[in-house]
C-alpha cells in the first residue's frame, strides 16, 4: 500500500489556532497564528481557510479561543454564557452556504448549555473541538475508501474546486477517494479544473496533488465538455457544501455545468460528503442560501494584482451553484454510498443510522 504524504491545514496549540494561508498557496506556505475569535472569523471570510469541513473545525476552535478570552472578563455564567453567544453568532455568520459550519457551532452549543461552572465549560470545549477535528479526519478516510470501491484499477478522474486535505482537517473528500485510490495501489490520473474565480483547483488541488507525486492535468474550466467528448475522463468527483433532503447539492460555482456534461456523455458524477453536510431541514436545492463574493475575485486576476475586466465593469459572482440530484449518480459519505440520490433514499438512508 503506497503511503500518501499527510498534509494538514490547521494546528492547535492549545493557546492559539495556526492556520495555513491558503491565499499565498502554491508560491508560499506561510502559517497564520489565531489567538482570537475575531482572528478566526475573519480567516474563514478572507479565505485564509476554506472548504466546508475545514470551516466547521476551524469555527469550533474559534469558539475555544472565544471562551477562553472571556474567562477573565465574565463575572459569572449568565455573563459569560451571553456573551460566548454573540461570539458564536459572529462565527456562524462568516460563510452562509456551508452547513458544517452551523453543524459544528451547534456542537459547541450543546457544550455551553450542559455546563454552568465556566472553567468546566471551557476545557469541555476545547475537548469537544479536537474532537471535531480527528473526527473529520476518520470521516474523510471512511468516504475515500468507500469511494475507491466504486473505481476500476484505472481511472481518470475530474475534479472541481478544492476538496483535499486543505478543505478539511485533513484527507480530503472528493480527493480523499483519489487518496485512498492511489494508497490500494489503483492507477489515478486526475484532470484538475482550475477554478474561476478564485483559482481553486489551480493553485490548490495541483499542490496537493504534486506534493504526493499523483499524476494530474490542469485543465481550464471551459475545456471539461471537450475531454469528455474525446473519452479522456471516466468519472467526475466533487466535493458538497449542503446536501438538501432530495439530494441537490451546493458546491463550488461551475459543478452544476459539470454535471450536465457528465450526463450528456454518459459519465458517472460523484458528490464525495461527511453525513454532517446533509442539510434534512430543507427540502430541496432551492432553499440553500448561495453566498455572493467580492466582484474583485472576478476582476482582478488572482495572486497577480492585475485588472483584467474594464472600469465600470458589472459583476455577479456566486461563490456556489446547486447540482440538481437527478444529474448525481450517487453520494459518497463515510456510511456507505447513496446511489441515485433523492428524498426516498436519502431518508431511508438516515434512518438506519
């Protein structure tokens, strides 16, 4: 079994959070020190991290960092309790579409409520909060060798966005079964979109993918349909921000286009997620919030400073689109895999949990 290389986006010390600046990746690794809720906040809104698994981890440490600030300013638990509250509120509010997010401060919450003696409650968050983080670690391993059970010894595979260890707390999802593909000793080829806006695929999932010696293409995004009409890719694998209850799903603006061409070339279309990205209070694809980023990220071109649109210029720039569930051919998760995604199935599938 071939040993893949374990990157990690985020370490805990114990007293602050180190974050790698996904930003000045690939031509930098530079590491950004969190000893503040409001430093964490601001990481998640400036894309310091990214990747829905890598914000809900990152958020619970920032809760932490956010109970341990008003230990010496909280009275007594009333005070203290209040005031984490509005703390995680600003959390909770830094990216709108990624549910694990909401998933992990809704963890945190638990802890807050169960307790009433503040320096119980603070050690029982940070407790709860590598918690999260080496659970997502295992989560991400349980979905990449269920996925590499659907691949044949040979595949290439394309892939959209950043859906690797930097996107999570380590592994990956989408490219955690490109991972566990390549470690039973299966050959992968992985053609990478670059990612417009924010260069995703270029600057991120190449690295990654370099770093562990997997052999890639980089492609633009408007060059997918051509290699899937010459037969060049066998299978398409994403990544999820939400999964609503009928199975649409909310990833990285430009998946919806790539499930359209799988489906019309007859290619299988894999959404790669943690069961915590389900999202079974919303019945479908039309009730996911879709986050708008800054016209900037498609005005300028990335990590160069340089305008590429004229003054004046009008921009609509959502960060996510929504998969509609009849383009999926199934939903990879850590409990097995749900093919042919909608409401029926997805329920069922829940329920024998």
């Amino acid at each position: 079994m071939k040993r893949i290389k374990d990157i990690r986006p985020l370490k805990w010390t114990g007293k602050s959070l180190l974050l790698l600046d996904q930003r000045k990746l690939p031509l930098k690794e530079e590491w950004i020190e969190c000893t503040t809720y409001e430093c964490v906040a601001k990481a998640i809104e400036d894309m310091v991290v990214r990747g829905a698994p890598a914000i809900g981890v990152v958020a619970a440490y920032g809760v932490v960092l956010g109970a341990k600030e008003l230990t010496g300013e909280a009275k007594n638990y009333v005070e203290f309790k209040a005031k984490l509250e509005v703390i995680v509120n600003r959390l909770a509010a830094t990216r709108p579409t990624a549910v694990n997010l909401f998933w992990a401060l809704r963890r945190m919450k638990k802890i807050i409520n169960a307790g009433s003696d503040i320096s119980d409650i603070v050690q029982a968050l940070e407790t709860e909060a590598i918690s999260i983080e080496r659970q997502d670690v295992e989560t991400n391993r349980k979905i990449g060798y269920f996925g590499a059970e659907l691949l044949s010894s040979r595949e290439v595979i394309l892939t959209h966005c950043n859906t690797g260890a930097l996107a999570t707390a380590g592994y990956g999802t989408a490219l955690g079964v490109v991972r566990a593909a390549v470690e039973l000793g299966k050959e992968i080829t992985v053609f990478v979109d670059e990612t417009r806006p924010y260069l995703q695929g270029a600057r991120l999932t190449a690295w990654e993918l370099q770093q562990e010696g997997i052999p890639y293409y980089l492609i633009t995004d408007s060059m997918a349909g051509w290699f899937m009409s010459l037969g060049e890719i066998t299978c398409v694998i994403v990544g999820a921000d939400r999964v609503a209850r009928n199975g649409d799903t909310a990833n990285k603006i430009g998946t919806y286009t790539l499930s359209v061409l799988a489906k019309e070339h007859g290619i299988p279309f894999y959404v790669a997620a943690p069961t915590s990205t389900f999202d079974l209070s919303i019945d479908s694809g039309v009730e996911i919030p879709i986050e708008e980023r800054n016209p900037d990220e498609v005005l300028y071109c990335h990590c160069r400073d340089c305008r590429i649109a004229p003054y004046g210029a009008k921009v609509k720039n959502p960060a996510f689109d929504v998969t509609p569930h009849e383009n999926i051919t199934g939903i990879i998760t850590e409990k097995g895999v749900i093919v042919s995604p909608n409401e029926e199935t997805i329920v069922e599938f829940f329920e024998k949990e």
